[in-house]
C-alpha cells in the first residue's frame, strides 16, 4: 500500500504543475496590436476654438525642443495668426536640424516677411546644404532676391552657378545673368 500512495503522492505535484501551466498558458499576454492615438489636449482646445489656448499648450510641450511638438506648435500659431511664434518654433526646427525641406522654405519666407534678411539667408543656405535633390528654379529665385534684397549676391552667384551647370534650366540663366550684372 505504501507504494501506491506514494505513486499517488507523486502524481499530485505533476497534476498541479500542469492545471498551472495551462492556466498560466490561457493568460498569455499576446503582442500588443495597433497602439491607440494619444490623446492630444492641444487638438481638444482647437476643435473648441481655444487656439491661444492651444498655442500656450503647445509652447509648454515644445519647451525641450522635442520637433513633434514645434511642429504642433507652428501649426496652432498658425490657426491663431500669430507669426511671430509660428516663425519661432520653425526657425528651432530648423537650428536643430530637425525641419523638412518646406519648413526651411516656409521659416525663410517667414523671416523675410517680417525683415530678418540675413536669418532668412541662413536659413535658405542650410536647405541648400541638407537638401541638394530638392533644389529647383523657385528656391534658386527665392534666394537670389533675398541676396540682392541683403546686398549679399556672393551668396546666390555660386549656387546659381551650380545650378546652371547641374540644370541647364533658361530660368536659372536668368538668374544667373541677373546676379552677375547687379
């Protein structure tokens, strides 16, 4: 009898070992699918028409310079009218190296407008630098009226003149002559 309790005995703890393990399998966390959107109080205050709100919101979030943030915060400056602030989060996007092509282009025609000629060159030379594919006719004439408006034609004659040679284009030969006898 002794040998049959003690089978029984052993079989206990493999009997429990297995309702744990299917347990424990049934309650397997599994991989987490498509995560949900985080909420974005700074989307709430503008669907409510609280775009000031919204642009001090943001300003608070894009205090660390995080480019999601700028980005937002450009864009609700926008919605609200205010430049200035709009000019500023794109001009940080820029500094840190974090802007699109566009945003260069969108911070230098901001700049421009309100008379930082010099800040709106700089801007438009490291488009140039950190986006060489993206340079057409249009950035070449943007920036060769910003160089003449800044008396600064050295800064536009040599990217003209690589333009010529890369493009060929009739508008950027204009530019280029244009440059040269002013």
């Amino acid at each position: 009898m002794k040998p049959f309790a003690l089978r029984i005995l052993s079989g206990v703890p493999l009997a429990v070992m297995a309702v744990a393990l299917l347990v424990l399998g049934v309650q397997r966390v599994s991989p987490p699918g498509a995560a949900a959107p985080a909420f974005d109080f700074g989307q709430t205050l503008i669907a409510e028409g609280r775009t000031a709100d919204a642009v001090t919101w943001y300003r608070g979030l894009a205090r660390d310079g995080a480019p999601d943030a700028l980005r937002a915060l450009a864009a609700a400056a926008d919605m609200d009218g205010d430049l200035q602030t709009r000019t500023d989060a794109l001009y940080r996007l820029v500094r840190a190296g974090y802007a699109t092509y566009d945003e260069h282009i969108d911070t230098a025609q901001l700049l421009a407008a309100s008379g930082a000629l010099p800040r709106a060159l700089t801007v438009l030379y490291n488009a140039e630098r950190r986006f060489p594919a993206a340079l057409d006719d249009r950035f070449l004439a943007f920036y060769a009226a910003l160089a003449r408006d800044a008396a600064r034609r050295d800064i536009a004659l040599p990217l003209a003149r690589r333009m010529w040679t890369r493009t060929n284009s009739e508008r950027v030969l204009k530019i280029l002559v244009g440059l040269s006898n002013a």
